[in-house]
C-alpha cells in the first residue's frame, strides 16, 4: 500500500481543531484507501447493510466504542439520517474522533438535515498532487501526470485507456448528479461537462456553453453549480478593489483533474505550449490544500496573475505558474504591487530542484518546485 504521509498529517492537523472531519473528493480520488491508512480505526462502509444495521441507534454504537478512540463512516451519505448520526458522535463523545466521507460537499448531500456548522473541519482530497508523485508514488514524469490525471488507478496504469474515462464520467453522472441533484438530461449534462473541460483554464462563457451544449441559460448555471458542489470543476473568482481596469466578473474554471481534460481532448501526448495550463491545474490542486480562497488577477491592458490568496493577516500572494522558470517576466507582478503592496510573491515551476529567491525592481520572488509551507 502506498502510504500518502501528507494527507494523514492533514487528517491529524484537522482534528486538532474538531473531532469531526468531513473528507470530500470525487469517486476514486483514494479517500477509501485514505481511510484504511488510519492506524487503530474502526473503519464503517456505509454501503454495507450490516453497517447500516449497526449504526442504527448511534448513542449505543457510540457507548460500544472501546480501546479506540477513531470512528471512520466511509460514504456516509448512504445512510437514513447521516447528520444525527455525527450530531451525536461530536456532542456526545467529543473524545471520540470522527471521520466521515463523501463525494460531494456536505451541502449537495440532502439527507444533511443539519449543516453541522461549528462541529466540523471540511477537507477535499484533490488528485494525486504533483509533490506526492515522487515522494510517494515514484512518478517522476510530470507529462504522465498530465495526461493520465491523478486518479491513482489511472495514475498508475500502464497505459492510458480513454474507455475508463467515460465509464467514469458516466459513473459520475449516476450516482453523484443525478442522485444528489435529479439532473435526468444525461445527454445534455454530459456535454456541458465536456466542454467546460475542454475550455479548462479560461474563463467561463454563460451564453457560450449555453449555444453549443443546446441547453438554456438558467440550466447550464444550474448544472455549473451541480458540478461544483461535486468537485467536477473548480471556479476561480477574479481578485479586485484596487484598480479602475481590473477585471471584476467573470471567473475562470478548471476541471479537477488534467487526466480527463487530456482525454475530451484526445491527447496521448502533449506539445510544448500545452503543458503550462495544464501545469496551473496542479499548482490549483496545491494551493487548495492550504486552506485559503484561491483567486486569479487580470486587467484590461492584458496583465494577469494566474492565482491569488488572501491571507488571515490581510496579506495578498501571488503566485505565477511557469514549466520554465526562466521565463517568468515580472510584468504584470510589477503592476499588480502597484495596487496591493503587501504579500508574497512566487513562482511555482516544476523544473526548481532548490527553492531560490530574485528581486526584480525591489520586488521579492520566491521560486518553489511544488508543495510548500503555508504562508
């Protein structure tokens, strides 16, 4: 089994702050496998009817907790009433630690009569990250990373087959959309996805998707949001409030996975201009794990930031996406601080072996290989 240290130190900083952890991912991302890595944990599959049966009365099956104090509900939205059974476990045993899983957030989950706010710590468990790959994978190459996702099965097979992808895309389809939302245009619905996938990286065209997937405006928003609170994609807002020409609307929106925007494309292999969106992905993947909102920076005049986070301490950072640090061009960094002076800058390349810093005009880059402390 190939351990994923980073993933289990997250679960152990999380319960720190909670003793319930709401772990979400889409199908096949690894949060089973995940779940099994937990040393000592009572481990329920929610599929199960015996585990269904047995969690019934949940301040019984809490009291018959013994000699451990880790709970583990993988799919708990299989059940009856999943928000009493963890309303109980987190008021009533707050020695007990909770995890529960599912593939979509807890609020796309109907059967969640009670949000569980103040109880929780929500984690979403992207695609293999780009800094896991080596360390834990032993995947050096980061075009088979581009191309085949980082779904672990796909990840690791030999060979990149374009029918597991549909099955998957239609497996999504059945039993995340149509089940949590009661999308019943199958046809229509995937066809959106595809081509929100192939225009992966840019910014999202309401009327566009609309024309070319033959579905309405108020539909295709609907669907937009379906697939966000099931992680198909990923919006990125745009970060303004200091200049007249910065771009205040329209959000750029990635699918989760380059895995499957390789595979509407029909790519086995990628040219050289492909790799740098398809790179923005994996920098995306990383920045998400730290916790913070993730927006991009563009004006007018054509300058642009590929993503921005805000900081607790009011700080706003930077961070440009480059396959070839070589090529990074202070430009629209230079402009950016014009407007908003305080904050990190970086750039993230996967060709950094050791981080490093420059100064450009007084102006501080760090370049970094992948995953990094958090700010």
């Amino acid at each position: 089994m190939i351990i994923r240290n980073f993933w289990l130190q997250q679960l152990n900083e999380a319960w720190k702050e909670r003793s319930l952890i709401w772990l979400s991912g889409v199908r096949r991302s690894g949060k089973t496998t995940l779940c099994k890595m937990v040393p000592d944990a009572i481990y329920m599959n929610c599929d199960l009817p015996s585990v269904v049966r047995q969690i019934e009365d949940p301040e019984f099956f809490f009291h018959n907790v013994t000699g451990n104090n880790i709970v583990i509900f993988d799919e708990i939205h299989r059940i009856e009433n999943p928000s009493a059974v963890l309303k109980i476990g987190t008021d009533e045993f707050p020695e007990i630690k909770i995890l529960a899983t599912g593939s979509s957030t807890l609020s796309a989950t109907k059967k969640f009569r009670d949000s569980l706010a103040g109880r929780k710590v929500q984690l979403f468990l992207p695609p293999v990250l780009w800094s896991e790959c080596n360390a834990n994978f032993g995947i050096s190459d980061l075009d088979r990373r581009l191309i085949r996702g980082g779904l672990p099965e796909f990840l690791l097979a030999d060979t990149k087959i374009a029918e597991h992808y549909s099955e998957w895309m239609d497996s999504y389809y059945a039993r995340d959309i149509q089940e949590l939302f009661n999308v019943r245009n199958r046809t229509g619905f995937l066809k959106l996805m595809q081509l929100i996938f192939l225009q992966s990286g840019g910014m999202l065209e309401i009327s566009s998707l609309a024309k070319e997937s033959g579905l309405s405006r108020p539909t295709v928003m609907a669907h937009i949001e379906a697939l966000t609170l099931a992680h198909a994609i990923f919006p990125v807002p745009p970060f303004y409030g200091g200049g007249k020409k910065e771009i205040v609307k329209r959000p750029k929106v990635y699918a989760f996975d380059t895995g499957f925007v390789t595979h509407v494309k029909g790519w086995n292999e990628i040219r050289e201009t492909d790799r740098g969106i398809l790179w923005e992905h994996l920098v995306l993947d990383m920045l998400r794990t730290q916790k913070g909102n993730v927006f991009y920076w563009a004006d007018t005049y054509g300058n642009e930031i590929d993503f921005i986070a805000k900081a607790s301490t009011g700080q706003v950072h930077a961070f440009e996406c480059k396959i070839n640090p070589d090529k990074f061009s202070p430009k629209a960094l230079l402009k950016f601080r014009e407007f908003y002076p305080e904050g990190k800058n970086f750039c993230i390349s996967p060709h950094v072996q050791h981080s490093y810093k420059l100064s450009f005009k007084g102006i501080e880059v760090e370049f970094h290989s992948g995953l990094f402390n958090q700010w």
